[in-house]
C-alpha cells in the first residue's frame, strides 16, 4: 500500500461539506440549495411553511416531502436552534430568554406584550463593539456576529415557545432589531433574518413591523436602504457631536451632520417609507434639559419622526442615573408641542433584567473592554 492509499484509508468518512442549516435561508437561499441537490425550487416555500409555521424541525415529519427526499435532507442539511439555557417571565408579562450558542456564549432575545401587540427584541452580535458609555450590552465588550440561524432562532424559538402558554395576546406581531449588538456591523445576515421574518411562507412580518435599530453607521444605512423595506430606528441620544462623542463613540466617524442626510436618504428612498424611529435614551443632568429639546427639535427638522423617549434604566456601575418623571414630562411636552409625535417608552420587565440596555448575556469579550471598566471611569457615587 503506498503512503496516499494508507491516508485514505485511515481517513474517518466525513461528508464534502458542512450540514446547512435551514433555519437561517431566506427564499432565495432555499431555492439555491434545492437547486443544488437536483430538486425544484417549490420546494423552497414547502420546508419554510414546515418550519418557521409549523415549528417542525424533525424531516421525518414533513410528510408532504417523498421518503427519498427526506433522506436527503437529512444528509445535507439540518435544523438547529440555540438552547434555552434561561426562560424569565415578569411579573408584567414580559418573557426573557437567555440562549446558548454552540462556541458557549450566551445571548438574549426578549417579549414585550401590550394591549394592541407583542413585539419580540432580538439581538443580532454577541456583546456590541460601540462602547456607547450607558449601555450595559456595550460593557460587556464584543465577540462575534451572530448567523442569520442565530438571530432567527431566536424567533423560532419565542414564537414556539409563545404559543405553548396557550394564552390570548402571546403573539409575536413586531419584530425590532434592538437586543445586543449594532445590527448595521452584521448587515449581510441582518438583512437576510430580516427578508425572513417579512416572507409570507415563514413569520409574514409587514414591513412596518419590522425595525432595525442602529447607533448611526452611516455607510451601511446607505446600504440597508438600497436592498429591503423596513422600519429604520436611529438612537440618537444627543443634539451636539461634543456630548454624542461621549455617549455614541462612532459619532466620531459619522458624525450628526452626516447621520441626519443618512436619515433624509434613508427616506428619500421609498415613499412608503413614512418615517424613522428615532430613540433617545434620557440621561440626568446630561441631556433631559428643555434646551436639549429644543436642539432636538432643531436638528430634526423636516425628517418625519417618531421620538421615542426612553428614560435610561439604570445598572450597576454605570455613572448615570434616571431623569425626573418631571423631566420627561417637561421634555416630551417641549416636543408635542413643537408637532413632533413622541412617545415614553416605558420600562418593562425591569424585575428580570430585560428592560433597553440591560441586556447582557454571558459572553467571552474579546475587545478586552470589560477589564477597562473593572475600573471605574465616571467618578461613580454608588
Ligand atoms: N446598536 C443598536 C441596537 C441596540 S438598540 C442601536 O444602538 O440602536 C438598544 C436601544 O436601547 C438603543 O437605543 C440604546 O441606546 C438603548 N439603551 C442602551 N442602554 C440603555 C439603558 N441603560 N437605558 C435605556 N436605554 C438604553
């Protein structure tokens, strides 16, 4: 036996490639891979109804699909979700799921139920590279994007896990990209999560139910606009570069001059594109003074806007407190009166953690960040 045939012999029989997973295809992934294995691209809209509507993840079960066809299935492909490694319910209906990735990393996705909807927040990184300084997630420091499987598992599963409670108003009827990570830095695997909560043959999110919240990455709102059709929310947070510089790093590469013509392009390019979400995190003594208001006012002039005003939620160590209830009231009033639709967003499952900027996860940092804010760096009192 020559040496080449003794390696081929000792060699373990691996299949060519790697299984794919089907629950991170959009449409026209899906009819790729069926064109791939020599089938018809109906097929496609055949396995997204299986899984993402009837939850099934088993092939053997899609008995709309020949024997011979499954076994193939079960060869090139598989079905993989995260694990459920916690599963929070607060006392206000609020629903937190920390999940497990395969490398051991953790992420959250939260439900956030109301009268007229139930909105489910997805995280789309493992930890976030921006380092805005009042933002939980951004201390924990950045690892990896996360797949279009991952972040659509996280749908998968709360939309599954929603319907065994078997109660009225669990329904997942908007999706918004604002749990960990900048959505805008995993843009590729964002926009295909994205084409998939949209698709009739998987969640049939319309495109007003679906937000993709960014810090302000100027180039890739450009881009987002040019490829899919959906809510644009912008976290804004201040009315100058020099306090945005502070509490929004990448402000130093985009600054607000060039993120408010990103926002006038982003809605120049569809009409139906009505308006653009933008979040203000409410920090006292910082920016929840009457003029920060009026600047707000200024600086959004003739960009149709929805204000949301999030009071911040506090965490440990992080130098910032709340705003007044009077401050809000005063600064959201500033802002009605100017015209400007404007809604406080309230705090919600604040007993489990899941309230904007308190999600964390458990991931292993590899920015190294974590250890600059062992110490602290804001004079904090507490
Ligand atoms: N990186 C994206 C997606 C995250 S969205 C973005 O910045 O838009 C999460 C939202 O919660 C953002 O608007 C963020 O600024 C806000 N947020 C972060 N920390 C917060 C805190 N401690 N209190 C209130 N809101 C917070």
């Amino acid at each position: 036996m020559t040496e080449v045939q003794q390696q081929i012999e000792i060699q373990p029989l691996k299949p060519a490639v790697q299984p794919v997973n089907l629950l991170g295809l959009d449409r026209a992934a899906m009819e790729d891979f069926f064109t791939g294995i020599g089938e018809k691209k109906f097929r496609a809209t055949q396995l997204m109804k299986w899984i993402h509507q009837q939850g099934v993840v088993d092939f053997q079960q899609m008995n709309n699909l020949s024997k011979d066809l499954r076994t193939q299935l079960a060869e090139h492909a598989c079905i993989k979700n995260l694990e459920v490694a916690k599963d929070q319910l607060s006392i206000d209906g609020t629903r937190k799921w920390l999940l497990r990735l395969p490398d051991g990393n953790h992420i959250e996705a939260v439900f956030i139920p109301e009268d007229d909807r139930g909105t489910l927040c997805v995280s789309s990184q493992v930890g976030c590279a921006l380092d805005c300084s009042f933002c939980s997630t951004g201390r924990q420091g950045f690892n990896r994007n996360l797949s279009t499987a991952e972040i659509i598992s996280q749908v998968w599963l709360a939309a599954h896990l929603l319907e065994e409670e078997k109660k009225p108003g669990r329904k997942i009827t908007n999706v918004v990209m604002m749990g960990m990570g900048e959505p805008l830095l995993n843009f590729d695997n964002t926009v295909q999560a994205v084409r998939i909560m949209m698709d009739d043959f998987a969640y049939g999110l319309s495109k007003r139910r679906v937000t993709v919240s960014t810090a302000g990455v100027v180039p890739a709102m450009d881009r987002l606009g040019d490829v899919i059709d959906m809510r644009l929310a912008v976290s804004l947070h201040a009315t100058n570069d020099a306090l945005r510089n502070e509490l929004v790093p990448v402000n130093k590469k985009y600054p607000l001059k060039e993120l408010m013509a990103a926002c006038r392009r982003f809605i120049n390019k569809q009409n139906t594109r009505s308006r653009i979400t933008f979040e203000y995190v409410m920090l006292e003594g910082v920016n929840d003074r009457p003029e920060h208001a009026r600047e707000l006012i200024k600086l959004l002039k003739g960009i149709p806007t929805l204000m949301n005003l999030i009071p911040f939620n506090p965490f440990e160590g992080s130098g910032y407190r709340a705003p007044s209830r009077n401050a809000v009231s005063r600064f959201s009033d500033i802002l009605h009166k100017a015209g400007m639709t404007t809604v406080v967003r309230k705090t919600r499952g604040d007993d489990i953690d899941a309230a904007c900027g308190q999600l964390a996860g458990k991931i292993e940092d590899k920015s190294r960040r974590h250890r600059r804010f062992a110490e602290p760096r804001f004079g904090m009192e507490q």
